[in-house]
C-alpha cells in the first residue's frame, strides 16, 4: 500500500482539537466562583465592621483602656514623732522627683514637627525645657546638679525613662510640669529631724525607698522601725496610664489617672521624753564622758510616780540625715542595749531585804573585818581597815563588801533570789525601746558556792542601764516598781489622742521599808569627817536632800577570764529630792581613766539642771549627819 504523500500537511489528533472549547468553559465557572467568594468576604467584612463599630465599641474600648492602664499605690502620710508637750522629734514632708521618658518624647516631638514644622528641631525642644529647670530650681537641689548642660544631657538619653531631679520642693516641681506636659513628676516624702542627733538613739532613722514595692517610707532603726505599721498608715490606690511593656513607666500629662482609693494616714507617736531634759542630759553626759576619758556613757532619768523616760542619752549618737555614715556604736541605744555588772548599786537589794525581814535597822552595829571567806572565795572591802563597828547605815554608806555579805547571809538565798525577782532584774522592763536586753541572773538551782559572794556586791550578774534605774524608781516609789515605758500615746491625723495605759505595778517591798532605805542612802553623799563621810558626797545638791548609791565593778580582763583591776564600769543612782522623791537619775561609765572616775559628780549636774528645769521646792529640812563608824 503506497504511503502519503510527503508534500501533504500531516493532520493532529481529533482529540486535540476537541480539548480547546472545554478548557474555556472551566475559565469561566472558575472566575464566577471567585467573583462570588470575594463579594462573599467583603459581604462579611462589613457586617463584622458594623458589628464592632456599632455594637462592640464601647466594650473593646474599656478593654483597651484596662490594656494599658495600671493600679499602682498612694503612698500614705507618715505619722510624726512628738516629745510629751508635742515637739516634733520627727516628722515627714512631701517632695517630688521629676522624670521623662526621652524615647516618647522623641516621637512625639517628630510627628508633632510634620505637621508643624517651624516648631524647631527636638534638640531646641528638650534644651529650652532645660533651661526652664534651671531657672525654677537653680543649678542645684539638695546636692543634686540641675543645671541645663546636665538637664539637656539626661534628655538627650536614648531611654525609656530617666530620673532627673529627687526631693524637688512640690511648688517648685509643679512649675515644670505644669508647663511641660512630658514632664513627670513622682511623689517623695522626706523625714526631716529638727533636732539632728538629739535623741537619735531612740528614735532612730527613716527614709523613702522607692526600689521597694510599694515605694514609702521606712524605718531603718530605732522606734521609727520598731513602730513602722502605726506610723506608716495604709496605702491607697490610683489607676495611671504606663508605657507599654513597662508598668514602672507612668505617662505624663493631665487626666491619665483616677483614684480608686484614698490613703489613711499614720499614726503619730508621742513620747514621754522632754526635749529640753533631754537635749540637757545628752550634752552633760557627752562632756563628763570625754572629761573622765571613758569609753562609753550614759544615763536616764525616770519620772518615779509614772516610770516615764524623761530622757535617755548615750554620749555617742549620730545625725539621722546622715544615717548611712554612722557607726555601729553610735547606732546603739547603750542605755537598753548594752549589759554590765553594777557593782555596789545593787547592795539596795541587799539593804531592802534586811530592812523588810527585820534584819537590821538603820541603826543597828555590825562588827566589820576587812575581809570575809564565801566558799572558796576571799572578799574584801575596798580601803583595807581592821574589825570595825559599823551602823548599818554605814555598811551601805562606806560601800563595805564584806558588811553587805554578812547582811546577805542573814537574808538568806532563797529571799535574795525572790528580792532580785521582785526588782526585775533577769527581765526585759516592757519599755518599748527596741533593742532591749533581758540582763541576766544566775537562776536560782545554779548557784555554787561562791555564788552568794558576789550577787550581794552586784557581781556575777548583769543588767541594764534601765533596769538599775528601775531598781531605784521602786525606792523611790513607797515599793512600788512600775515598768519604765517611752511611748506615752498615739494621735491620729484627726488629732485624736490614744493614752498608752500605764503598766501595773509590782509591790517589791513595804512603803515603810522604801522610806527608811530611801533615809538610809542619803548618808551615800554625807561629808564630815574622812570616818563620817559617804563614798559619794560630790552628789549631793546644796539645798536638797538627795538618796543614792555609787557603784565600782570590775569587768572580766579577757586574756584571763579574770576580773581585771584596771578596768571598771561605774555607776550611780540617786533619788532627787529623796524627802519628797521626784525624779531617779541612773549613770553608767564605761572604763573612766581620767579626774575622779567617779559618776557622782554628773549626778550632782543632772539634779541641778532638773531642780531649775521643773522648779522643784527646796528640802524643808536639811539632811541629818548620822554615823557611819563607831
């Protein structure tokens, strides 16, 4: 079969020419179907956007508005501390510290300038706000630069948020802010104490932290921390607008926030201190504690019907502005925080026991060696005599260790451990000072031996300024010890005034028995002849009568665990008036090298400053020599 021509065109496949008219069939459904989707999903786009903008508006706007807005705190006032008569001792006032948030202000500030541009560049904007800062508050603020070179530079910071000026005068802040809207402004309170170091060991220290959560104002030490719920008051709450992703960041300008909580006020504390008592006190305690070059001093003075602190100072005390430069031993309230032994002050207890059990009177003669065996142990007075009669008036008056000892053998144990009880020592006093130290006591089922030859003479044991004045506060009282306290009431803001109630007080020995032992001490300041005279006449007050005790411990030399025969605390207690009991005055030196090593004349100071200070009455009579050695 002959094959096709080569000159005739070869034909394609029907089915080739067949496919080209369905393939423009499937084109036209496809578009018709993605035509109608499309108008399907604009359809549905605008009922979801008449859905939102007519039916959810105001709904996702509140959501949005609690997206970016934030509780943060109110801080609240914090309460004052008073004297007795209403003195501020210490107290708060409000500040401001100014802020910026460069980095918005940067935006802000450019799309601002599209729309205006003759409003001049950024760096014109922040360099005229710096130099506004510097005419409000001058090149300097409380050692802080302000001047506009630094202004200008802390603007010019490519930050989020920067801190430009603390403690700004609030007046003075809302000059800026006011005039700037981009300009912040964050509320500081700054303790202020009038009186610098005047009683800093009690009231102690304060100051805002604004690291803490939530920002205020703390005590650091002293009753400013003790007392920080009652003076700090409660925080209240404001909602404010934040920078997104920093809730720290609050954005300036008016009507970004909203109270939702006022803040409640602190409470203020008045004490029982007398600013101008304790300003005298503190300044003759640091001179007399230079004068006899000892290492430590203090003392107290404690109203005896009501055992209310008039005044506590220690000679070493620090300035609370300046807290963070002060050492620890100026930190410390010496008088409540550190312990000693009190040497011959204690013989009170000793003399009250006799004179309670009926003992001994006033009168009565004690034949006195020089020195007395207790256990092991060889005691003996400190002037060496051979045997001697003695009143007992004298035993206490000479201080003799060896006429104590035979009392207190007489007492008996068991009484002598009840009398120290009874006096409180072993035991904090409640004052409410912080810091406050128990002292301590041997207990009872611990004694050895020799244990009763040094507990009589104030060995062996140890307790607290307070404390020993305490012991005194009793005598003077008719027996009745009443603890020592500081705070003497809580005022509100509303000026409502809470009276602390006094402490109970303990019946430590029988009004006659306070009474005559209270007589028996005035012989302690009595001077005649070197026989007749008192180991502490540089006490006395010329007009006055006056009741009290010296006192000489040894303190334990560490390189032998031995008492040391160089090293001494001294002390004193005395009762002013002792005819009609006023006022108790504990000194306590630590180490004198110096004059007379002796407390006695201080007291003689302190009395007198106290005798003009309230106007006390002259004694109607004066006090009667009596005998001491026979």
């Amino acid at each position: 079969m002959p094959g096709p021509s080569r000159d005739r065109p070869v034909r394609r496949p029907l089915s080739v020419r067949g496919s080209a008219p369905k393939r423009r069939g499937n084109s036209r459904v496809r578009l018709a179907v993605g035509r109608f989707l499309l108008i399907g999903a604009l359809v549905a786009a605008g009922l979801k956007l008449v859905h939102v903008q007519g039916f959810q508006a105001d709904a996702l706007s509140a959501q949005a508005e609690q997206q970016r807005a934030t509780p943060i705190d109110i801080p609240a006032e914090r309460g004052s501390i008073l004297d007795r008569n209403g003195n501020q001792l210490a107290f708060s006032v409000e500040a401001r510290a100014l802020y910026a948030v460069p980095r918005r202000m940067r935006v802000e500030w450019g799309k601002a300038l599209e729309k205006t541009p003759r409003i001049g560049s950024f760096e014109q904007r922040i360099a005229t706000i710096a130099e506004d800062i510097e005419k409000a508050l001058g090149t300097r603020v409380n050692g802080q630069k302000t001047d506009r070179d630094t202004m200008f530079a802390k603007l010019s910071l490519d930050t989020t948020y920067v801190e430009l000026v603390d403690n700004v005068d609030p007046a003075k802040a809302a000059l800026i802010t006011d005039k700037y809207l981009d300009i912040g402004s964050e509320y500081r309170a700054v303790r202020v104490y009038p009186n610098g170091e005047l009683a800093s060991n009690i009231i102690g220290a304060a100051n805002w932290r604004k690291n803490e959560e939530p920002p205020a104002t703390h005590g650091l030490i002293g009753l400013e921390n003790s007392q920080d719920n009652l003076l700090a008051g409660s925080n209240g709450r404001r909602v404010v607008d934040t920078m997104q992703g920093n809730d720290d960041v609050v954005i300036p300008g008016p009507d970004r926030s909203r109270e939702l909580a006022a803040a409640t006020p602190g409470k203020s504390l008045e004490l029982t201190l007398d600013v101008d008592t304790q300003y005298a006190l503190q300044r003759l305690v640091t001179d007399y504690t230079r004068d006899t070059a000892s290492r430590t001093g203090s003392a107290t003075v404690l109203d005896i019907r009501t055992g209310e602190v008039l005044a506590m100072a220690n000679d070493k005390t620090f300035d609370p502005a300046d807290f963070g430069r002060a050492t620890d031993a100026e930190l410390r309230n010496t008088a409540v925080s550190s312990v000693f032994e009190p040497g011959s002050v204690n013989k009170v207890v000793t003399a009250a026991a006799a004179i309670e059990d009926g003992v001994y009177q006033p009168d009565s003669v004690l034949q006195v060696d020089g020195q007395i065996k207790v256990a092991d142990r060889v005691i003996k007075d400190a002037v060496d005599h051979e045997l001697q009669d003695m009143t007992f008036t004298g035993v206490f008056a000479k201080s003799s260790n060896v006429g104590t000892l035979m009392t207190a053998q007489q007492v008996g144990q068991d009484r002598f451990a009840e009398m120290l009880r009874k006096f409180g020592l072993g035991q904090r006093t409640g004052s409410g000072l912080p810091g406050e130290e128990a002292g301590y006591v041997p207990p009872r089922n611990q004694w050895s031996g020799s244990t009763f030859g040094n507990l009589p003479i104030g060995q062996g044991l140890n307790l607290t300024l307070l404390q020993m004045t305490g012991m005194y506060q009793a005598i003077a009282n008719d027996g009745v010890r009443i603890p020592p306290r500081i705070i003497r009431a809580e005022v509100s803001a509303d000026g409502t005034r809470k009276e602390t109630p006094r402490p109970e007080g303990v019946q430590v020995i029988s009004p006659q028995t306070a009474k005559t032992v209270r007589d028996m001490f005035r012989a302690v300041v009595q001077e005649d002849t070197p026989q007749q005279t008192g180991t502490g006449p540089s006490a006395a007050l010329p007009g006055y009568q006056v009741s009290g005790k010296t006192g000489t411990a040894q303190q334990v030399d560490p390189t032998c665990r031995c008492y040391s025969y160089s090293d001494y605390w001294v002390t004193f207690a005395g009762i002013f008036p002792a005819d009609n009991p006023r006022f108790v005055v504990g000194i306590m030196l630590d180490r004198p090298t110096r004059g007379q090593q002796s407390a006695a004349p201080l007291f003689h100071d302190i009395a007198s400053y106290l005798a003009q200070r309230y106007q006390v009455p002259m004694s109607a009579e004066q006090t009667p020599v009596v005998p001491l050695i026979l």
